[in-house]
C-alpha cells in the first residue's frame, strides 16, 4: 500500500515587491512536511530527507488540484483565499485640509 502524503491547496498572495497581481492567479499544490528539517553541525545547511517539500505543482483551478489529489489519493486541505477590499479614493483626498496628520 502507498504512503499518503498531506497537501495543502491555496492560491498564493502577491508578495510585497510587486505592485501587480499576475502570480496570484493559480491554485498551488504544495506537499506538508513529513520529515523534520535538521541542520548540519559543521556547515550550518538546512537539510532534510523529505524531498516532496521541493516539489510546487500549479493548477489553473482549485477544482484540478483537487482532481489531483484525489487522483493519486492524497489527502488534501484548502485554503481559501480571502480577497482584499479596495476603498475608493481619489488624489485630491491628499490635499484635504479636515484630514488628520
């Protein structure tokens, strides 16, 4: 019998060095850690036995990483997104002389 392994499902946020949300688009599928991380005595590297922590799969829907999923029986959590609420505003609110500093 094969070893399930836990995913987790989500779609990524946009990181704060961009302005844009272009890598936020697809859904993720990346592996939970099953082995712990140890650290090398005399180098000081990080490594593991776990090689499924390098491993990323992207899916244009959260419907096809479940597909996956249950497709090489793996048990899986979602994560949903939550989306950003924009407040409108306009330039001139800069110059308003009722607004606290």
């Amino acid at each position: 019998m094969q070893n399930t392994a836990d995913v987790r499902i989500y779609r990524p946020t946009k990181t704060a060095m961009q302005s844009g949300r272009a890598n936020t688009r697809k859904w993720v599928l990346e592996f939970e850690p099953s082995a712990p991380r140890t650290v090398d005595r005399l180098m000081g590297w990080t490594s593991s036995a776990d090689t499924t922590q390098q491993v990323r799969l992207q899916f244009d829907s959260c419907e096809d990483a479940v597909a996956y999923a249950q497709r090489h029986g793996l048990t899986y959590d979602i994560e949903e997104p939550r989306e950003r609420t924009l407040r409108p505003k306009s330039y001139a609110e800069n110059f308003r002389t009722d607004r606290v500093r």
